[in-house]
C-alpha cells in the first residue's frame, strides 16, 4: 500500500511539474513574448501553479483512471 501510494505522488508529481510548467510557459511567452524578465515572470507563474495543479491531481487523478477504465472495460468496473 505504501509503495502504490509513493507510485501515485511520483507520478503526481512529474506529470503536474511537466503540464503546469509547459501552460505556465505558454501563456506566459504569449502574454509577455521572450523579453528579458520571461524566465522570472515564468517561474513566478509556474510557482503558483504547480502546487495547485498537484493537489488537483493527486486527488483526481484516481477518479480519472477509474473513469476511463469503465469507458474502455465496462465489464472490469470496480
């Protein structure tokens, strides 16, 4: 149990750091372009982000699993 959930933060975590840092670059660069003070309004950006788009998928991230094994196996649903 303690491994799955170590797996779970894991995974969390790499996938909210990659999504929220590439959103956060996005609109950044188009709100702002490549100037000189992009990479700090970036990860100023990217800080607030981060936290909150791991949260919201550690807690929903199960969910989602859950929903797309019961649209692809609907016989195998829990």
């Amino acid at each position: 149990m303690k491994q799955t959930f170590l797996v779970h933060c894991v995974y969390c975590l790499i996938m909210s750091a990659t999504m929220t840092g590439c959103v956060s670059a996005t609109v950044t660069a188009v709100n702002l372009g490549f100037s000189s003070n992009f990479i700090g309004e970036w990860l100023y950006s990217w800080s607030i982000a981060f936290p909150i788009g791991f949260a919201v998928l550690l807690i929903l991230s199960p969910l989602f699993k859950r929903l797309v094994n019961a649209l692809f196996h609907p016989s195998r649903t829990r």
